[in-house]
C-alpha cells in the first residue's frame, strides 16, 4: 500500500492467515500500481505451499442486485462483450441529464431523503483548490458549473460526511464505498465516437496520480502503455457508476457520448414501454405518448381506472391556464380519492419514476421559455410542489404577481430562482427588505425582478420546483 514498506501485498495476506479469501473484481483496478489478478495471487500461493480453491460469487448486494445493469455497463464501456446490449428488465435507476446543473439538483433532491446521494467525477480536473482553497476545481463555463474536489482531509471518510455533497467525490476517495444514489460526471478521457468507446489518458489531470508512470512507459512500449491506461479509464468509471445502491445518474461533457449514453436508456425505455402499454410503432421515444397534447413527455399516461392519487400518480396541470387558480382551489387539502371519479377526471394523471416519493401537493407541468434554461431546458416537464413550506432561498419556484408580465409565460407569474433579503424589524423579528427572483439563462435579455417589503405582501409563491423530468 506504502509501496516502500513491507512486502508484496499478497504474499503478506497468504502468509498472516491459515486460511484466506480474496474476493476479486480485477475491473476495479484503477492505477497503473494496483495488484491483485487473479493469476498473480494463484502464483504466490503455489510458491508458499497453500491449496488455491477457485469460486463463483452467485450473487451480490451491489446495484440494487441488479446483474443486468453490471453486465450491461461492461458492455457499453466496452470492458468485455455481454449479451446486455440494452437496460431492457433492469431494476435500476439509470438517468442522464443534459447539463451538469441538472444532475447536480437531482443528486441535491435524493439527497434530501437521507443524507445516501453523492457527486463523483473522472478525475479530469486538477485539484487546484489544494493550494488555494478559493478556487473551484470542476468548472464548465458554458453551463455556469463550478465546484469543489472533496476535502483531502477527510479522506475515504469524505462520502460519509454530512455535508460532503457540496464537493465532488473522484476514484481515489470512493471506491469501495457505496451511496443509495451516485452522480457521475464522465470527463473527456471517456467518449463515444461512431459507437466506438475512446479513451484518452492525456485528458486526465496532471495531478492524477493513477497514472503515473505512464509517459515513461508510452516511451519504453506505447502498446501496452495504451492498452493500460485504457484498462484503468474505463475501469474507473465502472466503478464510479457502481456506487449507487438504488441508482446512477451522468452526464458526459462531451456531446456525442452524452447523447449516446441517452439514446441506450431510449431503447430500454420503448421496450419496456411496448411490453406494459399497446402504442403505434415509432422512431423515438417522445411519440409512445400523444406528441400534439404533450409534447416532449416521455412518462406514462395512465387511465382513469389506474389511478391512486397521490400514491401512484400525481396531476398534469397547464401553467397557462392553472397558475391563476392555485391559491383559490388547487390545495393539498382537496385530494380526490379513489373512487371520486368525476374530479380524478378533471385531469390527466401521470406516473413518476420509482426515485421519486410522491406526495399530495405534487404535480407535473411543461415549462417553457428561455429565462431559466441553465437548469431547465425550453420545453422541459417538470416535477412541482404546491404550496411550499420551509425556506425558499435559492430554490425555483413558480409565483404570482399583478405586476408581472412575464414574457416566456404570457401572463401575471413566472419561474424564477427566489432570493429574499431581510432586515431586522422594530418588534425585534425579521421582515423582508426585498425579494428578488432572479432569471438563470444564457440570455442577457432576461432581468431580475425585484420587489419591495410593500410590493412582496402581494407576491404569491405557488409552487417549487422538485426536479426536471426531461
């Protein structure tokens, strides 16, 4: 482990014990150092005398169980050849996002049920923030992106710390740990081109310590240089992407692999969509539901006769038509129950994806427009939650106003990031100075809004915003 001290590792084992077991997934290795093949380990007990006993792990507790999901990653990391050539009857939440500022606030909303969710990443990055604890290490300008390498501080200690979400966690402080839910950042040493897997070691960061050595081997035999460095890459984000207990959300910084990677959870979604519903053929996934009344939403519709609400579904409401109405009869308080057929009918009702715990309150709607497209794309379906309670800093909520104009929405509310500055009062409690709902788009057309302590009073927070659904 010190690599100056002791001996060979696996002899030290064999020779501390009668009797001992390793237990070995050599797609874990992850530095040009590491140790552990098989075949090395049956050389060192035929030449200290013990017995080699071979077995076969029948099953595992890794990936929610899911063997499929293993087999299926082995498979498009090109890591070996399976007969997983799609997610098709995977009990696994596998997702990819289209920015990292929405894979991040997904890891955030898992995060919140029991502390189980973590940001991991290629390490790609250099750890800058070493020397100047100021700076971010992980930054994609084009998406606003910015943050921090885990603390090296807290060493392998980093997933479990409460706050340790806040960072990003690499290889060398998460193997061998495992969350309910990991989000993994696939760097540019990883892409897809053609439907070919490409690894790159140059694009690892120059304090990566994981390869080190490999130039002077590139030198001495570029051919297994290569075939190392490429090993240990995908090694590496097999065992990013397999820290997730219950499930594994990416996105790619490079275009093509993000889509790629997309167009795999496409295909297992349209099987799994023609063997539980009867739908017309089509090309892609977005038309299995009509594309004219929702466009874009790639959930199940359910039937009038399917419908538990709020344990099975939760409403589509349209924003246009809905917003001025919330705060007289959309109420969590006025639930339909199952066999109120007739306000069940008042809307369409959809079914979230397993990750999500649905709540009276929650519903889906499209949000369009550009003034937030940093975190929500024009067009995208959207989970919310009426009626917040608790603090609204910093999060997206949907609000109401007489004085609102809203352009993208055309009416009296709009979407918006919330932030509240407040002062002391006279009574010795707080009061707001002003609320500012702030827009987070790649156009500079778009303004903040700002109300004062008197304007605020008629400001209306409708709902917030739980997660983009795509």
């Amino acid at each position: 482990m010190f690599q100056n001290l002791g001996e060979n590792q696996i002899k030290e084992i064999i020779n501390a014990a009668k009797f001992s077991i390793f237990f070995i997934d050599e797609d874990q290795r992850v530095t040009l150092k590491d140790i552990g093949e098989k075949e090395s380990i049956k050389e060192w007990a035929t030449s200290l005398g013990a017995t080699v006993h071979n077995l076969a792990l029948q099953s595992q507790f890794r990936c929610n169980g899911a063997d499929g999901y293993l087999a299926w990653l082995d498979n498009v990391l090109e890591i070996r050849e399976t007969a997983n050539e799609t997610l098709d009857g995977t009990d696994y939440d596998f997702q990819v996002f289209d920015t990292p500022n929405q894979l991040r606030d997904a890891i955030f909303t898992k995060n919140q049920i029991n502390n189980k969710a973590r940001l991991v990443a290629g390490y790609c990055w250099n750890w800058v923030s070493k020397k100047d604890a100021s700076l971010k290490n992980i930054t994609l300008d084009e998406h606003d992106f910015a943050m921090k390498w885990n603390l090296s501080s807290d060493g392998t200690l980093w997933i479990i710390k409460p706050d340790s979400v806040n960072e990003i966690g690499c290889i060398h402080t998460c193997q061998g740990l495992e969350t309910d839910y990991i989000g993994v950042i696939i760097g540019p040493d990883f892409v897809i081109r053609d439907g070919v897997a490409i690894t790159d070691a140059g694009k690892r960061a120059k304090t990566d310590a994981s390869i080190k050595g490999y130039k002077k081997l590139l030198k001495e035999d570029a051919g297994r240089a290569k075939q190392q460095a490429d090993a240990i890459i995908k090694n590496t984000y097999r065992t990013l992407m397999t820290r997730g207990m219950k499930g594994c959300y990416i996105y790619c910084t490079d275009s093509e692999t993000n889509a790629w990677f997309k167009q795999r959870v496409r295909e297992a979604a349209r099987t799994d969509q023609q063997k539980n519903i009867t739908i017309q053929p089509c090309s892609e996934i977005e038309q299995l539901i009509n594309d004219d009344e929702y466009p874009g939403l790639t959930l199940r519709l359910l039937e009038t006769n399917e419908v538990d609400p709020y344990e099975n579904a939760v409403p589509i409401y349209n924003l246009e038509i809905a917003a001025g109405q919330f705060s007289d009869v959309q109420t969590v308080n006025e639930v339909p129950q199952v066999g109120d057929i007739g306000r069940i009918e008042q809307y369409q009702w959809v079914e979230l994806p397993d990750i999500f715990r649905i709540r009276p309150g929650h519903f889906v709607a499209r949000v369009v427009g550009e003034s937030m497209n940093k975190r929500i794309p024009n067009g995208a379906w959207c989970l919310f939650n009426l009626n917040p309670g608790g603090s609204r800093q910093g999060k997206v909520i949907l609000v109401q106003h007489h004085s609102i104009n809203d352009s993208d929405t055309g009416g009296h509310y709009t979407i918006k990031l919330y932030q509240s500055e407040k002062v002391e009062s006279d009574e010795g409690g707080w009061q707001h100075a002003r609320i500012i709902l702030r827009p987070d788009s790649t156009g500079s057309s778009y303004t903040a809004l700002v109300f004062d302590d008197e304007s605020a009073r008629e400001l209306t927070v409708i709902a917030e915003m739980v997660a983009v659904l795509g």
